[in-house]
C-alpha cells in the first residue's frame, strides 16, 4: 500500500492547514500558570486544536516517528500562532525552567514517539537535559532520551500531601495522556490523566487521599485543582494516534483504532470536550443505533461547573480541525 507523505512544517506555515494560523495565544498563561483562563480566540472561545495526518503510522498500527514529530510541530504552531517552533514553546516555557511531563502508561500509553518529539523540542529551546522530566505515578525518566517508559528509572516519590514531587520541584507542567474509555469514568484524557500524579487513592474510596469514584467519578477536577497542577499546568497534548473507544480495565483490540491525531489546547476540559466527540463518534459509526459512553462522563461538566477548570459549552469552544478529514467525528 502506498502512503501519502506527512505534511511537512514548511508546507504547513505557507497554508496547507484547514483552519489556518490567524489567532496567537495570549502570554498570561506564560507568565501565571491559568492557562485555561488566559488563552482563548478573538472571539473569546476555548482553542482546541485537532491534527489528524492519514500517514502518521504504518500498516502494524505503529507510529512513524518523524510524522508525529511534524505532526506536533504543526499543531503547536496552530494553537500559538507561531511561526516557528522555538516562538511556540517560549509561549509555555522559558529555559531556565524544570518541565515535568504528566505522561500515561495505562491501557493506551502515550506513545514514545510524542513523548520523544515533545521533550527534545523542551531541550531545542535550551532546557537542560536534567530538567526535562517525564513520569506516571512513582516511575519516570529524565532527559529525553528517557522518554520511551520502557527505559523509565527514576522514582519521583510523593509529599506528605501525596501528591507526586515531579508537580512539587517543576515550575512548569505538560499534560500528555492517551485517549481511552474508560469503565470507572467514561473517558480518560486531559482530566483523569491527573490520578497518577498522586498516591493513596482507590476504588473504592476508602481512607483515600482523596476520595475521586464515587458517583463515575464526578469528582475527578478536585485532582486538577490542586493548587500546584492548576497554577503549573500550560499545555495539554493528547495522543489520539489510536484511541480505546470501549472497554478496560483490559483493553479489547476490536476497539482500538488508528483516529492518527493529537489533540491539542490549554483548557482541559474544552479538550476532554472535544476528546468525549471523538470518542462517541467512533461509538456511534461502530453501532449505528447509538452506543452512548458508560459509565456517562459526569466529571468533565463538574470540572467546569464546581472547580471551574475551563469550558465544557461547545459553543464557547473552537475547534481547529487541521489535515486528513476522514471519521474525524467533529
């Protein structure tokens, strides 16, 4: 099978994307951490970015490494309105900062080749190695050339407040989960990414640090608005190469599938938004009658409503749709 060739930077900056550059990003986020609250369109809407490349991964459903790399450059640019890659970083972060990544290893893991991409960009802009870190609950790595999870061996530990000290010693922090259903909350993406940041959480919610699943965990945003994760929090990043649309806790490969996309923005719940569309797209295309998400995902509303951590309205939310259309669901 002959594949089409990734859309190259280049030929992205000159125009080829769907939705164009046209808005830049204000700098608040930068200098105060709100991003969700500072960053939006002309219009005052929530930017969420969508890049979808047809030919980011190959026909045994693994990523092609400079693709995803192009296509994260491509969809920084949009989302800042930048014109080249060292302009969009310094919109999230300077060099002299510590930059901790909030990745995922469950059920679907970020995959290495955005983890990879996204720290060496951190490390172009001249963030030491050392500085740049990467974890999921108690293991990690440091430098990029730890980004891969098989080749984690740093354990960050927690505070006494059981909250990871990967969010304590950073100044700066990056959201980067996979896209999954998931059987306790509906949806895993820019919200629930949080539970592996803190430890003495369970199930069943007893004695826990805090008590987040109950009710399909509608309590989910008390995670993000942790004073700490809300104030250093300036990017999410989700890895919707290929999405879980059902199942878990064991994934069932008749619903994976390769959507090829990132989804990007500053506002986790207009990206969870955007995320839940894509999800129940999918879902829908599989059963034609309707297979609404299960349990229903109460938390993302609840982020907006009771810890006012961004937008859930999709008529204050722009979505940005850039390159292959196909299913895209939005």
């Amino acid at each position: 099978m002959k594949h089409k060739q990734p859309v190259t930077r280049r030929e992205f900056i000159r125009g080829s994307a769907c939705g164009g550059l046209g808005v830049a990003l204000g700098m608040a986020a930068r200098q105060t951490g709100a991003a969700a609250e500072n960053q939006s369109t002309s219009s005052g809407k929530s930017l969420v970015v969508v890049i979808r490349d047809e030919a980011v991964m190959d026909e045994q459903h693994h990523p092609r490494k400079e693709a995803v790399k192009e296509l994260m450059q491509n969809g920084l640019l949009s989302l800042t309105g930048q014109k080249s890659m060292g302009d969009a970083w310094k919109m999230f972060v300077s060099p002299a900062n510590s930059v901790a990544i909030k990745g995922n290893v469950m059920m679907t893991p970020t995959h290495p080749e955005l983890t990879s991409a996204i720290m060496q960009g951190i490390h172009d802009l001249g963030v030491a190695a050392d500085k740049i870190r990467i974890w999921d609950r108690n293991q990690g790595g440091i430098g990029p050339e730890k980004a891969d999870h098989r080749m984690w061996d740093w354990q960050p530990g927690f505070g006494e407040d059981h909250v990871s000290l990967a969010v304590a010693e950073a100044d700066v922090l990056l959201n980067v989960p996979g896209l999954k259903s998931h059987w306790l909350s509906g949806i895993g993406a820019a919200l629930k990414n949080w539970c592996g940041a803190v430890n003495g959480i369970n199930v069943r919610d007893q004695d826990a640090s805090f008590s987040i699943h109950g009710d399909s965990c509608a309590d989910m945003g008390i995670l993000n608005a942790i004073p700490a994760i809300r104030e250093k929090t300036r990017l999410v990043i989700v890895d919707a190469l290929r999405p879980l649309c059902s199942g878990g806790p064991q994934v069932d490969p008749r619903y994976l599938w390769d959507y090829n996309g990132l989804v990007l923005g500053t506002d986790p719940v207009a990206v969870d938004m955007v995320c839940l569309k894509i999800l129940q797209g999918k879902r829908d295309q599989l059963r034609p009658g309707g297979w609404p998400l299960s349990p229903p995902p109460k938390h993302v509303a609840v982020a907006a409503e009771k810890y006012h951590l961004g937008v859930h309205d999709l008529n204050r939310i722009e979505i940005r749709k850039i390159g292959w259309e196909q299913d895209c669901f939005l």
